[in-house]
C-alpha cells in the first residue's frame, strides 16, 4: 500500500477502535500526517507493521479505586495506566488526577510520551496513567486514602524495570509520597519505582524545575539561533502549576519578564511581571486560586476565562496548562501581536488548526514532545541515580538538563531539513522520536 493510503488507513481504524476518544485521535493525526516521508524511505516498516503495532497499546489497564472520605462515606472513582510502547525500555511516564481523565486522555499522553522519551536520548518507553479523581478541596486524609487504594491495585503492573510512574496535572510531591509509601509497604521493597520522589528518600535535585527550566533551555538555543536572547523580552505564560511556574522562575533569570499566569478559572497580567515568590506561596502552600494574587500587587488585574491570557501581547508564549487551550483565534492574535515564539510546556495545549497559523507564520514553533521533555528526562535521570544508589549535585543535574534539551532542539531541526521540511519542528520531533522507536521494533521481531 502506498503511504499516504496507509497512513489514512490506519488512521481510520484509529478512530474506529477507540470511538469518541477524541483526544487520542488528535495526537495520532498529528504524528501521522508528518511521516509519508519516512515511509517513502523505510518500505520495511510497512511490511513489518509498524505504524498499526505503535498505534496500539501494548497493554490498558482500567480498574476499581474504592475510598472513604472523611465522613466516612464510601466513594468510587477509576483508574488507569495505558503502558503504551516498550521497545525502548520500561513504560515511563506521568500520573494525571483530574475530574476530566477518561481513557482518551490517557491514550493521547502515553502515545505523546513514546515519542517524547524516545526524544531524551535515554532507554525509556512510553505510557501514562491517572485517575478522574478530583484532588481540589480534598483533604490531606482523603487525598492519602486515595493513593493507598490506587496504588494497591497498580502496584500489580509497574515496578522499577517496568514501568516507572510520574507525576502529571493534579499529582506532585504530595501524592507521589503517599503513593511511593504504599507501594513499599506492599512489595516490602525500597526501589525507584516513581520518579519525582522527595530529596531525602531517592528524589532528584531539579525535577520539579526540570519541564518548566528545559523548555525556556530550548527556548534560549531557538533564540539564540536568530541570534536573540531572551533578555527583556515580554513572555506570557498560562497555568500555574509545577511546568508554568519554573517556565516562569528560569524567563526571569535569563532576564525575561513574566507578565501572566493562569489557571482553569482565569489569569492574572502584572506590567511590572509576575512576583513568583506570591505565586509560590499561593499555590504551593496554601493552594489557592491565582485571582487571590491581585490582593496583594495593585497593579496587578484579574480576569475571568483562561483563553484570555493569549490576548496579551509578548514576544514568547509559553502554554503549560492543560491541552487545546491556545486555539486558531488565539493564534492569530499571538502573531499579529508580534510573538516570535511560541514553546509548548503542556502536552497538546496547541490545536491543530492554531499549530497551521503558526507554521503559515514567522513564529516559531517548538512542540511539547521536544519542548516538555525536560521533566521526563531528569525523570530517567533520577533512574540512573537510583540505580547507583547515590545522588548528584544541582549543577550536575541542570548541566545534564541543559544538554539534553539542546541536543533535542538541534536533533529536531536537523530531521526537519533531512526530510525536506526545514522549520517544522514537529514534523522533526515526530520523525526523529518515531525512527528510533521504529527501528528498534524492527530489530526486536513481531512482538
Ligand atoms: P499542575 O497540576 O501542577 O498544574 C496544572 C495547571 O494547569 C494549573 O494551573 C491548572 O489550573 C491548569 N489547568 C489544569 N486543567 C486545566 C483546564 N482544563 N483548563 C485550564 N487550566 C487547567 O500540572 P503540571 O504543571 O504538572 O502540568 C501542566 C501541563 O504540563 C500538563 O499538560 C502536563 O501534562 C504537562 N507536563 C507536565 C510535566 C510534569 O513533569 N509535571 C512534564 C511535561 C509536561 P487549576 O488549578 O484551575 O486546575
Ligand atoms: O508529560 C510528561 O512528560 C510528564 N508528566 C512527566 C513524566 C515522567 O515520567 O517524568
């Protein structure tokens, strides 16, 4: 079958076998439609099957996640870990507890996530999980009693050679305690099953900086090859959650000012850029919404809706909320206003139709399987230091960071141009995290 037909062919069946997954029919499409050309060159992967075996989970789990919260009432939610491709090691990938999770949303960031991990240069597969449990206003009581029964189901189906869960949206240091904490009591054993661990019990010194620090680190390199810098730029960043707010702490040391942030509810513009050490204490400790945050700067304003915040003119934009949040109009607004980069901290925050403005525009645009790879990475990086038993130091870690997210940049530009598509990074972050997943399936037999 020539390509093109494959591609839709297997798109098609796409749709079919995973009905009103929307979210996971967008990833795909996106991927697909970059690798005709791949395919042109590698008839080999046709006849071994490769684009029908890597639209395909490897295995998808659903479960029961009883627990009682503190009345005493017995409450059920669902869980779910999609381990979704293992050629290239051990299922990796993040945990994501929020009331919008369904199977869909876990299929789209286990598929993104093969190809992101592939991306780090490190031998981890892809998958991810989660939970449509809500942990906004829960207490800290239900929050653990949560965790103990999730993970006493997962803890069946993930270890540290086969899968290392993470955090993601609604799961941070907090919950990977608790969840690590059962998980040990269970199996009476002390591994680096999850990443994103406390400091004193196998965590890594610059994973909770790593997505938001390696996204502006690749920011930095795009500039820097315009021969720009980010120094006195104006960046806009939405969220304000563990990738928004070290996007936003890294932007003001290389000299950037930070002027939003946001959350689901709406977003907050200071001229004078955003004051991190209230937006920290804000959401980190007190877990409060970002409106609380013009209380205490004058300048400051609040509006409601979190679209809104792509109607403030900037030069970089930087989503790091949650997905389809920056769409078409949104889009034009950016360039017309200006904006010479747009980095994508979230997974998928930029719709297909908003992603063609910016490809039929100067801005650039750095995809997220490139641009967020950072976390991961010092994810696989905290599995090295696991694995030694030792832990590195600050410099050591940001160092590593640095150079991975640079050599992603130019390995991403680099498969851009050999597949005669120079400056669309995401048809080069496709390729270049697809070729190697592909070839390693072919090397390891119909499996
Ligand atoms: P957090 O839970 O720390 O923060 C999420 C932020 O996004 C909050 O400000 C939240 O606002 C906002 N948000 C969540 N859902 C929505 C929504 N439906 N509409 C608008 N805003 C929303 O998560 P992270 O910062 O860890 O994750 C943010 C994004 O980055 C996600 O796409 C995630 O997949 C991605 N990512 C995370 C990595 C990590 O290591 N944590 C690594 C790579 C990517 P509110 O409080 O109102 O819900
Ligand atoms: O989307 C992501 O890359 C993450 N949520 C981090 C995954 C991880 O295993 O660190």
């Amino acid at each position: 079958m020539a390509p093109h037909a494959l591609i839709d062919t297997v798109y098609e069946k796409v749709v079919q076998r995973n009905a009103g997954e929307l979210e996971f029919h967008q990833a795909v499409k996106e991927v697909l439609d970059t690798l005709a050309p791949v395919l042109d060159r590698r008839p080999e992967y046709v006849r071994a099957g490769i684009l029908e075996r890597f639209v395909e989970p490897e295995r998808q789990l659903i479960f029961r996640i009883p627990w009682q919260d503190d009345q005493g009432q017995c409450r059920v939610n669902r869980g779910f870990r999609v381990q979704f491709n293992s050629a290239l090691g051990p299922f990796k990938g993040g945990l994501r507890f929020h009331p919008s999770v369904y199977l869909g949303i876990i299929k789209f960031l286990g598929f993104e996530q093969v190809l992101k991990n592939s991306l780090t240069g490190l031998t981890m597969g892809g998958g991810e999980g989660g939970s449509d449990f809500d942990p906004k206003g829960k207490s800290d009581g239900e929050v653990m009693r949560f965790c103990q029964s999730f993970m006493t189901e997962l803890q069946h189906h993930i270890g540290p050679d086969t899968d290392i869960p993470a955090g993601d949206i609604g799961v941070g240091s907090r919950e990977i305690g608790y969840l690590f904490g059962q998980y040990k009591r269970m199996r009476n054993e002390f591994t680096g099953v999850l990443t994103g661990k406390g400091l004193d019990w196998g965590g890594s010194l610059m994973r909770t900086e790593a997505t938001g620090y390696g996204l502006v680190y690749m920011v930095q390199e795009a500039l820097q090859a315009q021969g720009k810098g980010l120094d006195g730029l104006t960046v806009s960043v939405s969220g304000a959650g563990h990738v928004a707010l070290y996007a936003a702490e890294k932007i003001q040391q290389l000299g950037g000012k930070v002027v939003t942030l946001s959350d689901s509810s709406g977003f907050i513009y200071d001229p004078d850029g955003i004051k991190l050490d209230t937006v920290k204490r804000l959401k980190e400790v007190q877990r409060q919404r970002i409106r609380a945050y013009v209380t205490s700067h004058k300048k400051a304003r609040y509006y409601e809706g979190c679209r809104g915040v792509w109607g403030v003119a900037c030069d970089v934009a930087l989503p790091c909320a949650t997905q389809n949040e920056l769409d078409e109009n949104s889009a034009r607004t950016l360039v017309e206003q200006g904006c010479t980069v747009v980095g994508e901290g979230a997974n998928m925050p930029t719709t297909p139709e908003a992603i063609a403005v910016f490809h039929g525009s100067d801005t650039l645009f750095l995809p997220g399987k490139a641009a967020n790879a950072g976390g991961v990475a010092v994810s696989g990086l905290e599995m090295v230091q696991n694995s030694q038993r030792l832990s590195w130091t600050l410099e050591k870690a940001d160092k590593e960071l640095k150079t991975i997210m640079k050599r992603i940049y130019h390995d991403i530009r680099q498969a851009a141009r050999e597949y005669g598509c120079p400056g669309n990074l995401v048809l080069g972050a496709n390729i270049a995290g697809f070729v190697k997943v592909a070839d390693t399936m072919l090397a390891q037999g119909i499996v």
